[in-house]
C-alpha cells in the first residue's frame, strides 16, 4: 500500500505557472495526502502526472497527455457511471480514494468550476452497495494505555458500533473475530495485532487525545464514563468516530444514525481465537486441493434476508454463556419446528424484506434515492403480516421480538402516499411524487399537461388551418418546440409563423401562442421538478427523524430470521434441542453437521466425558479422528450460540472457550516453521485455557522428531490433566501415550477401529474404547495408490523392526550382521515410527541408509 500519495512534483515545483483547474487539483492533493484523488471533468474523474501512471497501469487504462501553459504531463480517466468497479479495483491494491466531485454548476460559473472532495472511500468505510456483500464491514480503532488497549468496532454501512477492551490478547482475539477490513490506530500502538488483510491506517494523533476522544463520545452517546470501561476505550471510540466522519467529506458532520454504542466484556461470550475460527471451518473454508466447500454458516443458513444472515453470523461468531439466554433461543427454536405453518410463513414474509439497516443510514446520511425509500416502506408493508404470524406463540423470546416489532403506520402512510410506486433513480427529473400530495406540485403538473394535451393537438389543427398534410411539429433540447414544414410546401405557411430553423429539405417555425404555450409548460416542468425534489428531500428527512425506531425494527427482523433459519434447519436434518448447563458432555449419536451433508452415508458416535476429562484417541489416518474432534466441537458451539444439533441426544455443559490445535502448515512469510507455528498455538492453549474450557489436540509433536515429538505430547497431556483441568480430546499417532492416558486420573484411551486383514484397510468410523491395536499406515498407503515396490519394502521394514531384525550392508534383512552397520544408521533405524512415516519419507530414508551403508 502505497499510503503516502502526496501532491505531483511536477505540479508542486510549478505552482505559480499552474491554471486555476490544475491548481484546484494540487490543493486537494496537499489536502488527502493518503488517498488517490479522482478529480471531476465532465463526465470523467480523472487523475494526473504519476499518480495517472498508477492509476492507467493498475486499471488497464489508456494513459494520455494533457497540454498547457506549464507544459504536458500524463492523464487517465474513468467514468463517473462506471466509477464503482474501477474503485473497488483500487481499494483492492491498497489504496484510499478521496472522490473530488463538481460542486458547482459549470453553466453558472465564471472561472473554475468549484469542486471540493465529498467522500474519500476506504475499505472500512464503504457504504456503496457496490461495494459490500450481505456481511459487515468493519473499521476498528485501537488505543491503548496503563498496559491495555482499547477496541472499537464500526460498521459504517449499518450503525453497528462495539467497543471492549483489555490486555493485548484478548483484544488480538477479538480482532480476530471483527476481521475488520481497516484499523487506525493511535501512537504507539504495534500494527503486527491485525491480520495481513486488514489496512492500517494512521490517523490524526488529536483524535486519541483523551479530552477530544471523551468530547467526541459525548456529543454521540453522552458522557462516556458511564458507558465505557477505561480511558484507552474512551479514545479508541472517539477517534473512530472522528475517523468515520473524516470520511463523510462534504457530508453533515455527524452521523445521526450512529443512535448505539454497545460496550461488552469479551468474558460474556464463548471465545473462539482466529485459530479456531480457521480449523473449525466456521466461516471461511480451509481449500483442499484447489477446491472450497462448505463451511459451518453455510450448512445451517437457511434465513431469508441480509439482516438475519449477519445475526446469524455474529451468533456464530460469538455463542453464549449465560445459560438463561442460550435457553431462551433454545425455547424459541423448539416452538418454531413444532409450528411448521408459523416457521413457513415466517420465512415466505422475511423474503421480502431489504436490507433496511443499510437503506436508514443511507437516509439518515441524505444519500437515500426514491427507490430506497420505497424499499423501507416496502420491508414497514410487512412487519404487521410477522406480528400477525408471532401472535399466539409462547417463547418468550419470541414474544419480545413481537412487541418490537412496530408496525411504523404513521411513517409507512406517508410515504406510500408521497412516493409512486416504482419512482426513478434520478431525484431531478420528476416523476417522483404521487398526485394529490401536494397541492401546488398538482397545479404545475396540471398545467404541465394542459400544455402538453394542446401542443399534442396542435399538428392536427395546423394540418386543416394550413392545407399541409405533411406538417409535423416537433421538439428538442436545442430550439424547443417546433412546427416543421417540407420545402414544397413552404408557399402555404401562414403569415404568423417565425421562421426558427433551417434544414436541408424543409424549414422549422413557432407562432406566438406556440413560444407562450412553450414558455408555460417549461416554466411549470422545471418549477414542478424542483418542488419534487424539495419534497422528496423533506420526505427523507421526515423519515431520517425516524432511525432510530427503524433500527429497533431491523433489529428484531434479524433476530426472528435467525431463529426460523435455525429452526428449519433443526426441522429439516433431524437436529434435536441439546440439554445445556449439565454437568458431562454426552452426545449420543452426534454428526458432523457439515461432513454429512456432503458425504452419501455418515456414522454417528457417541461422546460421553466428565468435564476436565483428557481422551487420547489413536487410529489409522482416514478412521475419522478429526472429523470426530471438530464434530465434538461444533454440537458444543451449535448448541451455545442457541441452535439445535446434530445427534439423536445430547448434554452438556457450558464451555467458556474452544481451543484448537488442528492441522499443519508454515508460515513462510514470517519466518515460522511448521514445527515452530504448532508450538506457537500449542503455547497459547496452555496459557490461557481453564477447567471450563474445551481443547482439540491433533498430531502434537508431529513436526519434529519421533522422541522429541512423543516428550511433547506427554508434557502436554500431563500439563492439561494436572495443571489446566481442561477438557481435551487428543488425537495421536503416538500410541506410547496411550500408557500416559491410563496413568492419569481424568484421563481415557479412545480409538477408530479398522480391519487390515487381506492386505487392505476398512474403516468402520466408529469409536470404541480403548486404545488402537495398529495404525495401519502401510495399508493406507497402498489404499492411496503408492506403488506396490514401495509398499512392498514398508512391509519389510516393519517386519525387521518387530523382529529386531538387522540389516545386512545390501539394505536388505539378513540376521547376524547389524554389528558392522554405521552406528548412524542404527540410530536413525531406532528414532522411526512407522506409523507416522509416509511412503515418500520412507522412500527418501531408505535410500539415504543405502547411501551410508555402501560408503
């Protein structure tokens, strides 16, 4: 990101030779010396000198010169109806876009037209529809201060403002869950908290001042000492509120839909790391050869409009811990399966509801077209039809969404009787208004059509007064109304008409009460079209005053469409109401809620632990292990958030986090290893995971060597049964540990049986006691098509080890000559597992003992 634009040097160093256009260019430039400025022509926004090479390179543009007194310099241009694409191009290259609009109407300027920057659009303050999904989009601020940082989260598009605060990781978790596209932050503050996707942008240390941020917050919100926690919090909110009107250049300096700052203890919900929002595939999913597929929103997103999808999410993203709450869903949910006609119609009314979080701060903004509120009356038109559905439902939860859910009649009436039913985009044309709104709109209309009706008359009263047949009269924006008639006919044109226009085969005339019927109905066009548009702008502003009971009600469509989704899908897919706040996980017959759906036949399995229980789980790759842990984890998400499960019945207690430790994978960027990324996690469940926690372990110790490997995952286990008490489910091909696990009070062995008789592997996926009797990683091998002389020479290999065989100097098993093997080799022979070593190593490591051996 190339942050620092800066004005053009060329400009610069020739600012008194430069005209007034170029020198209204330069200023702004010095103005936004962090965004690309797009300069209004015309019907283009053009930008100049290096910054028109950028801009022509990146957007695959034609690059040409512009010429004047100080000389010619490079210029490009898009245009102004097909701006969006070629700024969201932009945003995604890194940059900030301040949008230098034509403020001034260029036929009643003398000089320079004025212009003056009215947006500058950053990828966290993106309020085009253009430019945004159905998901929130967030810009964080973070402050930080006596050894703790303050987060604050907006979504400028919706209004959405959070704000938390504490020590670096618990903040760096909830960034994690915001994934928010931009961050600004104040002095001091490390930038390495945020992800590699999210742009930092430095901002006006002022801001973060204490007295401007409280001063900031107040004029919002009131007094923010009793509304947020700390002082870096006070600051963080302050100056992201300064942030986001910096942004709304040209725009009213506050933002009047911003009506709640909601300040939260990250300890009020299930924590889930950036780690685990990965392996668990809540959101995003890990591709697999080149292919993506479903994630754990997916499957479960049955809702039918933007608002309840983005409550969906955020449950998702953060489940509950107070058992009431979760209860409360759970209650609402049960109601709506049992009611199919309610769930149904629920879910048919919701379909026709907008997105009107977006369309109020649009409004609330002055942004809002007719359409939009059309659209808000629209979504207003059937609320009464979801009142109507939830009378008679017992939940208590959806009784409260009922009770919030205003009908708005008075806002819904006026503006369905203001607006037409399908008005145009443009605000300044007409057209916009319903007859009989207004009286004054209604007599220049009335007017408008009376002239229209006898212009419309006219051809046909000239044809008889004047004996041309041929006569037409016409119009255009040039000379205006027009009669025209052919040149042979032109001896029969009567004495009163003026000749306006001559072409080529005829002439064009007006008569007097032709020009005062003109003049009328163009006085009486532009006098209605302006008194439209005042109205329409009274109209959005009567609707403005109206946010915040507009919010109310989008916020209870959201919630209500995140219930029926969870309740279709609990009706659809055999999900049942798990019992919460018991004291041992006990899933019976529990799925995977995404792997069945994608697999033809699904074996459930049981889970049946105390909590601080340790299971330590062995088996052959591909028995199921991971697919069994994230299931474990998911149901126990799942049911927190407030959802159904996947099972035939389940219990079970409240966790305050889910860690994970799934999966392999370097980070090459940053200098970490495979092994050195593990022990990275690893570190982190350690030091922060309780005895009401949830741990998945898979594969601890695999990126190093066997001995290594095996003391980690011992050190681990007992670390986690005697210090944490966290509740853990470890999957290991160290079958060595399974004899730790039965030393270990709260600890249990667990295992995925398979059958490799005959040469070949069958997995039953089913989880029995105990610990496994063989990994069977040969036989898996063979299965994933590894070429039979390989697999072949595993056999061998396993064969010696059991047998304590030695190896002759040929590389083959021959007893009574290992004495005169390198004791090189007999070391590396004594650190091999063979259950954890693939084809490929196996392959790589035969050939170097050869090596050693024949030297």
């Amino acid at each position: 990101m190339d942050a620092a634009l800066g004005a053009p040097e060329a400009m610069a160093e020739k600012r008194e030779e430069l005209t007034p256009m170029m020198s209204q260019y330069l200023e702004l430039c010095e103005q936004y010396p962090d965004s690309l400025v797009l300069f209004q022509v015309g019907d283009f926004y053009e930008t100049f000198c290096d910054a028109a090479e950028r801009t022509a390179r990146l957007l695959e543009i034609t690059l040409t010169k512009r010429e004047d007194s100080t000389g010619r310099y490079p210029m490009s241009g898009i245009p102004i109806d097909n701006a969006e694409s070629y700024i969201e191009t932009l945003l995604d290259a890194g940059y900030r876009v301040a949008i230098a609009d034509q403020v001034q109407d260029p036929s009643e300027a003398t000089g320079v037209v004025d212009r003056a920057v009215t947006r500058i659009v950053t990828p966290g303050t993106l309020t085009e529809d253009a430019f945004l999904d159905e998901d929130n989009n967030f810009v964080a601020s973070v402050a930080e201060g006596d050894g703790e940082l303050g987060l604050a989260v907006l979504d400028v598009s919706t209004g959405d403002f959070y704000a938390t605060g504490g020590a670096r990781e618990a903040v760096e978790d909830e960034l994690d869950r915001f994934a928010p596209a931009e961050a600004v932050v104040a002095p001091g503050v490390s930038t390495d908290i945020f992800d590699a996707d999210t742009m930092v942008t430095p901002f006006r240390p002022d801001a973060f001042a204490l007295d401007a941020a409280r001063e900031q917050v107040s004029r919002y919100f009131g007094s923010p000492d009793g509304l947020l926690a700390s002082d870096p919090e006070i600051r963080a909110c302050g100056a992201l509120l300064a942030y986001a009107e910096y942004t709304r250049a040209g725009e009213a300096e506050r933002l009047d839909y911003l009506n709640h700052l909601t300040r939260y203890d990250p300890r009020e919900y299930l924590l889930l790391d950036a780690v685990a929002l990965r392996s668990l595939e809540l959101f995003e999913r890990r591709a697999v050869h080149g292919e993506d597929g479903a994630t754990l929103f997916d499957t479960i997103d049955e809702t039918a409009c933007a608002l309840g999808a983005r409550r969906l999410k955020d449950w998702l993203r953060r489940p509950l811990l107070d058992e009431s709450k979760i209860v409360a869903r759970h209650d609402a949910v049960e109601e709506l399966v049992g009611d199919v006609s309610t769930r149904e119609r629920l879910h048919d009314d919701l379909r026709a509801v907008y997105d009107i979080e977006r369309l109020i701060s649009r409004v609330s903004r002055g942004r809002a077209n007719a359409r939009d509120l059309r659209s808000l009356k629209d979504t207003l038109d059937v609320v009464p039809g979801l009142r109507e559905a939830l009378d008679g439902t017992e939940a208590t939860l959806l009784c409260d969404l009922r009770d919030r859910l205003d009908t708005m009649d008075d806002l819904r009436e006026h503006v369905g009787r203001a607006l037409q039913d399908e008005p145009p985009i443009e605000l300044t044309e007409g057209g916009l208004i319903r007859e009989g709104y207004d009286d004054d709109l209604d007599s220049l209309r009335a007017t408008e059509r009376e002239g229209k009706a006898w212009i419309d008359s006219l051809e046909q009263s000239e044809r008889e007064r004047t004996g041309i047949d041929s006569l037409k009269v016409g119009f255009n924006q040039v000379h205006g109304y027009y009669i025209e008639v052919t040149n042979p006919n032109l001896d029969s044109v009567p004495d009163d008409y003026q000749r306006r226009q001559t072409l080529k085969n005829s002439e064009r005339f007006v008569t007097p009460e032709l020009k005062e019927r003109e003049e009328t109905i163009v006085t009486a066009e532009d006098r209605a079209d302006d008194l439209e548009y005042q109205l329409f702008v009274d109209l959005r502003s009567r609707v403005a005053e109206e946010t915040e009971r507009v919010q109310t009600v989008a916020d209870a469509i959201a919630s209500l469409d995140a219930l029926q989704s969870l309740a279709t899908v609990a009706a659809e897919r055999d999900y049942v109401r798990p019992g919460i706040g018991g004291d041992r996980f006990a899933i019976e017959g529990g799925r995977h809620p995404v792997v069945e759906r994608t697999q033809p036949s699904f074996t459930p399995n049981p889970t049946d632990l105390d909590p601080g229980t340790i299971a330590i789980i062995t088996g052959p790759n591909m028995a199921g292990k991971s697919t069994y842990m994230r299931q474990v984890a998911l149901i126990q998400l799942l049911a927190q958030a407030g959802s159904f499960v996947p099972a035939a019945d389940v219990s079970l207690p409240i966790v305050d986090r889910v860690f994970t430790r799934v999966g392999a994978s370097d980070d090459i960027a940053g200098g970490k290893s495979t092994f050195m990324v593990e022990m990275t996690e690893l570190s982190s469940i350690l030091r922060s995971a309780t005895d009401e926690s949830l741990v998945l372990l898979d594969e601890v110790g695999r990126g190093t060597s066997t001995t290594d490997g095996l003391a980690i995952a011992r050190a681990v286990t007992e670390h986690l049964h005697d210090a944490v008490g966290a509740t853990t489910l470890f999957a290991t091909h160290h079958h060595e540990l399974t004899a730790t696990a039965e030393a270990l009070e709260r600890a249990c062995n667990l295992h995925f049986a398979a059958d490799g008789s005959g040469g070949e592997v069958t997995f039953s996926h089913e989880l029995r006691e105990g610990a496994a009797g063989a990994s069977y990683g040969v036989e898996v091998a063979r299965s994933a098509g590894v070429p039979n002389p390989v697999v072949s020479r595993a056999h061998e290999l396993l064969d010696v080890e059991a047998r304590g065989d030695r190896f002759a100097s040929n590389g083959h098993s021959e007893a009574g000559v290992t004495d005169s093997l390198p004791s090189s080799v007999r070391d590396r022979l004594a650190e091999v597992d063979v259950a954890t070593t693939t084809p490929m190593e196996a392959l790589e490591l035969l050939a170097e003992l050869k090596r050693d051996v024949q030297e």
